[in-house]
C-alpha cells in the first residue's frame, strides 16, 4: 500500500504575548514534533481533549496554517516550502469538512452558489454544465437538486452538514481532513454522517484525517487511531489493536470514559486533574501529573513516540517495562 501522506517533526507554534508593554513571548506549541504515515484508502482518527491541537493540526496538515518545523509530503510532493499560489492545484486535491456548518456556510448564499464558487475556482465550466455538476455534488451527499435553490436557515442541521461535504467533494479531492463533522449534531443523527463518509470513502476512494474527541463514534470507520495531548502524539495503533490493548495510561482512561473499556475489563480508570496549558513550563512526561503510574524517569524525561508491537506506538516510558 503507498502512502499518500508522510508528515515527519510537524510543529506548529503560536506566538502568546505576555504583556501589552512585554518585550517576552511565550510560545504555544499547539503541534509538536507530530509525525505518522497515511496510506492510500486509509482513515487515521486523532483523538483527543478539546483544546489538545487536534485542529491545528489538521489545518496545519492541508496547510491552511504555515508551517513552523517538520515536513509534509502529499502525492511525493512537499508542499512544506510551497507558497499559497503554489498550494491552490493542491487545493483541489485536499479538502476539509468543518465541524460546524453554521459558520463554514455562508447564511447569505444559496447552496448552489456556494457549491458553484467551489468549483469555479478550480474549473472552467459552462453554465449548463455547473447546473450538472452542482446537482451531481448534492446528489453523493444524498440531497436532490433542490436543495440549490436553498439557504442554510432553511435546513435542518444534519443536510447543512450534508452540504458541507457537498462542497468539499465538488471539486473532487482524493484527501480529506474531517474535522468533528459529527459532534455539532444530536447524537441521534450522528451516525448518519459517519455512515455517509464511510460510504463515500468506499464508493471514492478517498483517504481521510478524521478529528474527534468520541472513541465510540468513530470505531468503525477508522482504520488507525491517534492519541493527542498537549500537542503531541502519544498512541497510535491500528482500531482494534488500540481498543484491545491500550498502553497509555491516558488512553486507557479514554477508553474509559467512552464506555469501550468495558468490552475487555471492568476496571474503571478516573483520571484525575486538567490538561496543563500549553504555556506551562514542563519538563519531563506532559502527562506525569495526572498519570497513576508514574516513575522519577517521566518527570526527567519525554517520552518518544516508539514501537512497541508491529504498528503499535506509544510514548510511555511504563509501557517499555
């Protein structure tokens, strides 16, 4: 199987002023040091706390924010150094899918013409032929063309998030980054979007990033699964080996609270305490102080991303005794 993505030592960091007259900045290193492969027809999830850099990630990836360190190769292209007008025929290649379509879709616009707009920065059509395309676009999410003539206010939550993933497949991309494109929608109708992207995947051959915070939600269509804290990646294993055999603590404690635990023991982890912020000065295991197992070794030291088992990686250093 080839890869399709290689992202090595991604960091991307943000510049937090201390103070209106401070001559001092902090850094938030919202990605740092992120590396992993993705596979043509593969689905890696990043799973994570809100606030963990799942995001920016995601958006650093399609590099909808610059890059501060690392590489990225997409299709044996580095698309690390390349400029915005050198990125926009990538552009139509990968795509993103928004968690919330209240504020990816334009109130103002029918969704014709936000489906149009998306396809007429890429293509040349005549107009007959953008009628086709933009029917064609709404028809994959399973919407009938008159939904075009449509405003967002007009539909219901779970079709304005359909046309979200309308547009993106407009212009026929191979990658797809999802970012929560369930979690702004009741639970009750979460699974048909899953269901839809697990289709499509299949009927496209397209490979996603998916973004979540849910085990549960996205067990099924995931091929591989990441853990994210403070910015970094901590697990990463394929989707049963991670549910059968977690070895970060933290991960375990995710199972947990997802109820998936269950399935292979009846031991409840509580994790206990917050996520630091990524302005604190640690040293050491990010995770130490709220790990139950930690060891003088993880407030010495960070722990690397290291293979423990075939494609099973976990950055622990209680995992390697």
């Amino acid at each position: 199987m080839s890869a399709l993505l290689e992202v090595k030592d991604l960091s991307k960091y943000f510049i937090s002023k201390r103070g209106i007259i401070s001559k001092f900045n902090t850094y938030i290193k919202a990605v740092d040091k992120i590396s992993y492969t993705l596979n043509k027809g593969e689905v890696l999830t990043i799973v994570g706390e809100s606030g963990c850099g799942k995001t920016t990630l995601g958006r650093t990836t399609t590099r909808v924010y610059d890059v501060t360190s690392g590489s990225i190769t997409f299709n044996d292209i580095d698309i690390t150094e390349l400029s915005q007008k050198g990125m926009f025929d990538l552009r139509k290649q990968m795509q993103m899918v928004f968690k919330n379509p209240d504020t990816s879709l334009n109130p103002r616009k029918k969704i014709g013409k936000m489906i149009e707009e998306a396809i007429t920065t890429h293509y040349s059509y005549e107009s007959s032929e953008k009628d086709d395309e933009i029917e064609s676009a709404l028809a994959k999410v399973g919407l009938n063309g008159d939904f075009a003539d449509k405003y967002p206010h007009e539909l219901s939550p779970v079709q304005k998030q359909r046309v979200g993933i309308a547009r993106a497949l407009a212009v026929e991309p191979i990658f797809l980054v999802c970012d929560e494109p369930a979690s702004a929608l009741d639970i009750s109708v979460q699974g048909q979007i899953i269901n839809l992207l697990e289709e499509l995947r299949d009927e496209l051959d397209l490979t996603y990033l998916f973004i979540a915070n849910d085990l549960a939600m996205v067990r099924y269509i995931s091929t591989h699964i990441a853990i994210m804290y403070l910015g970094k990646l901590i697990e990463k294993a394929p989707v049963e080996e991670l549910y059968s055999n977690p070895q970060h603590p933290y991960t375990q404690a995710f199972l947990s609270a997802s109820d998936i635990m269950n399935v292979y023991s009846h031991q409840r982890v509580v994790l206990r305490g917050d996520m630091p912020l990524f302005t604190d000065n640690l040293s050491g295991c990010k995770f130490k102080d709220r790990c139950s197992i930690k060891k003088p070794i993880c407030s010495e030291q960070e722990p690397e991303l290291q293979r423990i088992d075939d494609e099973h990686y976990v950055a622990c250093f209680m995992s390697r005794v």
